[in-house]
C-alpha cells in the first residue's frame, strides 16, 4: 500500500467510525464547515503542541496526534461531499433553517 493509498485508507476508517457515532449526518454546509474549522482547529493545536515542546524542552516529536486529527479534518471534509451530493440537507429544519432557505430562494 502506497501513501496515498494509505492515507485514504484511514479516512475512510475514520469515515466509518463517525457514521458508527452519529449515522448519517446532513448538516447545512454552513454547519458543516464550524464543524471542520473545530477540526482544523484541533489539528493545528496537535501541531503546535509537539513543535513547540521539541523546541522548548527538546521532547521527541511525535506527530500521532496530529495525524489523528489531520485524519479526522480529512473525514469531516469527506462526510460534507457525501452530504452535499445526498442534498438532504436542503429539506431539513435545523433552528431556522427553513425559513432561510425560503428567503434565499426568494432572493436568487
């Protein structure tokens, strides 16, 4: 198996576990991305936490956290390809959803 091939591999792992977690999810793309900023948020804290500690207290890096969470940032952005092309999304109430959704169809 090739890095690639790899990678894709644990994505799609990881896919597996969110859908185990919290079934099908078909948040608004707005949603979606808060979720993925959370993400890529936890990723780049992963990232800071074992730079900086080599550098400040010469620890050995280790960048298993980091690619769990670059794991789940890639998971994430997958499970809002496979919501957007479901388009259910669209049809579901979330808070206000509907409502904005009537407006901006109205406005196009």
């Amino acid at each position: 198996m090739n890095t690639r091939e790899f990678a894709m591999f644990s994505v799609n792992q990881e896919r597996d576990r969110q859908d185990r977690l919290w079934g099908e999810q078909n948040h608004h793309p707005l949603e979606w991305l808060s979720i993925l900023g959370e993400e890529f948020g936890s990723a780049c804290k992963a990232a800071n936490n074992t730079y900086w500690k080599w550098v400040k207290d010469g620890i050995t890096q280790n960048y298993e956290e980091y690619e769990k969470e670059v794991t789940q940032v890639a998971a994430v952005a997958v499970a809002m390809l496979e919501s957007l092309h479901r388009g259910k999304w669209r049809y579901q109430d979330s808070r206000k959803g509907r409502a904005i959704i009537d407006h901006l169809e109205k406005s196009s």
